[in-house]
C-alpha cells in the first residue's frame, strides 16, 4: 500500500477507540504497519483485526502503559512482528474529573502513573528501536495543560507535564534523528465525550470556540500523520495546538 508511511512501523497507545484508533487508522492508510496497544486486550485485538480484514497490517497487543516491564515487552512484541520501529504515538490516557476536595491518592497515583509514566517507558522502550535511522515520538496533551480547567486539576497538571517531557525528549534524543513532538486537543468530539457532555456543557464549548464546533478525531490523526511523516522533518519539541483558536479566545 503507497502513502506517506510506506514501509514504516507505528506503535499507538490507547488505540482501541477515540483519538488512538483515529490516529491507527489513518497512519494504515498511508501505507503504514501498526501494532494498536490497549489495556484491554479483546479490544486492541478487534481493532487490528479490523484493519487486517480491510488490507492493512495491524497486531493488536493488550499492554498497561503504567507498566515499565509490559511496555518494553510490546515495544519487542512489535519489533519482532514488523523488524523495526519508526513512530510512537503515546495517547493512553485515564481521567477523572472531580473537585479538589475530592481527590484521593489512588486517583492520583493512576493518572499520573498512566499519563506521565507511560509516556517515559514508551520513549524509553522506542528510543533505542528508533536510533540506527531516525523516528518520531508522538505525545498526546492538552490545552487544559495550558490554559487550566475546574475540576481537572490532575488532568491539566499532566498535560503540562507531557509538554515538559516532550521538550526534555526532543533535546536528548535529537542527535539519533528521533523528533519528539506533542499535539495539545482542545474538546474533541470522541464516543467518551459527546457522551459526557451535557446539552448545556456542549453548548458552552461551541460558544467558546472561534470556529463554532468541537474538534473531531481526524484533526488530531491528520495532526500526527503530519508529524510521523517525513513533511514536519525539522519539527521537534514543540507542542502543536489543534484547538479551532480556543486559546485566543480571551483575548481582545
């Protein structure tokens, strides 16, 4: 299959739904392999099957990112599958949005270990994959790391803290050719979502947005197929805000 990713291998977190499959999808198209990872297995596996069925090439591994030793076994489950690793898209992600006085340990330490732990063992797992020709890591934020949010005070310190990861990545990693980069979603109208939102809460967002509607999964899969591909090959450590202007619209 031609396409921009010919003959590349991509590893997606969090790919059985939402932003992770968008991204797996899209990168298959393009001529790309993709081992989709997922907590639940069941579901990692339905989803390569998916794109097998269709032409593509897809393994589906059941991995929990929060876990060092089972993140190096997928990056070696991938390897050993295709020969090689080119991209990493860490989107795994658990939230929980409650007040401050609500928080507890156990939420805490979940976020912060899937959110932030599982982006370095990815990078630390995909690094040494990547270094004989070069690669592209791909982290998955948010502008609530930016711009804050009630009720999300773990959530947007993570996202901040993808953001740091990131540039602290980019600049180690930069002399063996891997680029890492993060894309930083405003709302963005995935199953999980739309099905959160409130009528109220949905009208709220498209009034603040300057372009009057929610992002959708494929502006953040176009987003990283353009940074997985060789067009954004002098792009490194930035975090890309695909947010329809959001973080502009307070200001005069």
């Amino acid at each position: 299959m031609a396409g921009e990713l010919a003959g590349r291998v991509a590893i997606v977190t969090g790919a059985s739904r939402g932003l992770g499959r968008a991204i797996a999808e899209l990168f298959v198209s393009q001529g790309g392999s993709v081992a989709v990872l997922d907590l639940k297995r069941p579901w990692a596996l339905a989803v390569a099957d998916e794109i097998n069925t269709g032409g593509g090439k897809a393994i589906g591994i059941g991995c929990d990112v929060s876990d060092r030793e089972a993140v190096h076994a997928a990056v070696a489950e991938t390897l050993s599958a295709f020969g090689r690793l080119d991209v990493l898209v860490n989107n795994a992600m658990w939230n929980k949005y409650e007040p401050i006085a609500d928080i507890t340990p156990d939420t805490f330490e979940r976020m912060t270990r899937i959110g932030l732990g599982g982006i370095v063992w990815g990078i630390q797992a995909a690094a040494p994959a990547m270094r004989d020709h070069g690669g592209s890591i791909i982290n998955i934020g948010s502008m609530a790391g930016r711009l804050g949010s009630p009720n999300a005070l773990i959530y947007a310190g993570v996202k901040a803290g993808v953001d740091g990861l990131t540039r602290s990545a980019s600049i180690e990693l930069g002399k063996h050719r891997i680029r890492v980069n993060a894309i930083a979603p405003s709302t963005i109208a995935t199953e999980g979502v739309l099905a959160m939102l409130t009528p109220e809460a949905m009208a709220s967002r498209l009034e603040r947005s300057p372009l009057g509607r929610l992002g959708e999964t494929r502006d953040i899969a176009e987003t990283a197929l353009w940074l997985a591909s060789d067009r954004s090959s002098f792009i490194n450590g930035q975090s890309i805000a695909v947010d329809g202007g959001l973080g502009h619209a307070f200001l005069p």
